[in-house]
C-alpha cells in the first residue's frame, strides 16, 4: 500500500469519479462483505475497524482470532478507486 499518497489519489478519484470502470466491481464486493459499514456521523462507507473477518468461511467475530483479518477502517468510496490498494480479506 501507498500510504499517504494512496489516500490522497483516492480522495482526487472520489471526488473527480476517476477509475470508476475499477471501483464498480469493487464496490460491489464490499457491500456484500460483513465488515462494510456506513459511518452513522459521516455517512460513508467504510471498512469497520470493530471486526475480525475469517476470509475462508466468513465468520465475523468482534474479537481477534487466528486467521481472521482485521478491518481497515478505511473510507471505502476512495480506496476502491487506487489500483494498488487493496482489501484486506483479499477479496479484490
């Protein structure tokens, strides 16, 4: 991952509707992922921090566990648009 700079091209991406042809497919996948969250203050999508995920089966735990990945809190709408990002499940 990019760090700041994937942040920032994200955000450009979001607010120009850049990438969408990347961020469709992606955005779908999301939604049907337990860990997408819509922030109640700010009303976007995010990637809830709150949950573990196990990939493989689905399960969703609200404590660590091994093989589960974390979410990454991230704001969904402009991380889906940076080629280089990516989820954490590895679900795109």
């Amino acid at each position: 991952m990019g760090g700041v700079k994937n942040i920032i091209e994200g955000h450009i991406n979001e607010f120009l509707g850049n990438k969408e042809s990347l961020a469709k497919p992606r955005r779908e996948i999301c939604k049907k992922c337990p860990l997408y969250h819509i922030n109640n203050f700010w009303g976007w999508a995010e990637c809830n921090s709150k949950l573990w995920l196990d990939p493989e089966t689905g399960d969703v735990s609200t404590k660590e566990k091994a093989g589960y990945v974390k979410g990454c809190n991230c704001h969904i709408e402009a991380k889906i648009t940076v080629p280089n990002e990516h989820c954490p499940a590895k679900k795109w």
